[in-house]
C-alpha cells in the first residue's frame, strides 16, 4: 500500500531526527537568544509549527531543548515554559539528575519494575521532596526515558521503570507509536475498518 508522505516512516522519521537535532537553535530563535523569558505553551506550539515542526514532533522538540537546560517548564502552572540563562543551566542539569536518581532509586528500594503514581508520590515525599519537586521529578523521568506511564482503572496512573539499557532507543519507539497510529487512523479512513 502507498501512503502519504506524512506516513511515510522513513521520510517521517528523518524529518524528526532533523528537528531534534535543530531543537535547540530553533527554541533560543523563538525566545530570542532570552530576550523572551516565558511564553505559554499553546503560543510554543504555534511558534514551532511557523517554523514547519510537526505536531506530532513538538513535544520531542521542546523535550530535547528542555534536556539542554534551555527552557523549563513552569511546574507550578504546566503552562508555560521558561528561558534558563546559561549561568543556571548546568545547576539545573545537576537537580534534574538528583530527582531522576530518586526516582529511579524509588524502583530498586521497592524491588519492583511497577509503581502505582500514589506509591510513587508517597516515597519521593518521604525522601524530602515538595509537591513541586514530585511534579517535576516525574515529568521529568518520563520526558527522559526513565519512566512510562499508562492510566491503570481507579488507581490511577501507573509508572513502569524503562531499563536503561532500552532508554535511548524509547523516544523513537514513542515516535513511531504515534506514526503507527496515525497510519491505522488513514487505513480505517479508507477502508472502513471497524473498531
């Protein structure tokens, strides 16, 4: 079967590699070198989208520009993301690698591959950390390939530790996932598959 180019997994995922590696120029071009100090998310997306990012790569493209310490995400309002000057960007490093560790620490103390996101928010709290700092440790380890995550019935959302030697290759598989979905949406489309 011949799909559009949007579907086309080699020329998608090229195109998605190209705007990882341009992340980072193409975020200090939107906040201006820092001139521009916080913009909302909904405006990130339109600016990413003028600069011909796909929806679907938006996300990696700020995670990697969020990896690089050039933005962060304001984990107070989850709306908003911004501009780290270059003299904080390597303590930001350090913290977000000491809330990744804890995350990461909670798994192996447990014994486990699963934890619940209550479990979870109860053993980064008695290690010390603030409702903010539990936030952004999760959101943080999941954008990083640590963890995954997947909503679990009344229990709510459960975590699942990605080994590590499995980490760098989870983006892509998170990429293709959504390919691979958008490419049995357009099948469905055409040929009236049912649900």
């Amino acid at each position: 079967m011949e799909y559009p180019e949007d579907l086309n997994e080699d020329k998608v995922m090229k195109k998605w590699r190209e705007a990882i590696q341009q992340a980072p120029s193409l975020i200090s071009s939107i906040f201006k070198g820092g001139k521009l100090k916080v913009i909302t998310k909904k405006e990130l997306f339109e600016e990413l989208k003028k600069r011909g990012i796909s929806y679907d790569d938006t996300e990696d493209v700020i995670g990697e520009a969020e990896r690089k310490k050039l933005i962060l995400l304001d984990y107070k309002t989850l709306s908003a993301y911004l501009w780290i000057p270059s003299e904080r960007r390597e303590k930001e490093k350090r913290r977000t690698e000491k809330l990744e560790g804890l995350v990461e620490k909670a798994f192996m103390e447990k014994g486990v591959e699963e934890l619940s996101e209550n479990e979870l928010k109860e053993i980064l709290t008695r290690k010390g950390l603030s409702v903010e700092e539990v936030e952004r440790a999760l959101l943080e380890a999941e954008r990083d390939c640590i963890l995954s995550s997947y909503p679990f019935t009344k229990k709510g959302w459960m975590y699942e530790l990605i080994p590590s030697e499995d980490r760098a290759r989870e983006l892509e598989c998170r990429r293709l996932g959504k390919l691979y979905t958008e490419i049995w949406l357009y099948e469905k489309h055409m040929y009236g598959f049912k649900l």
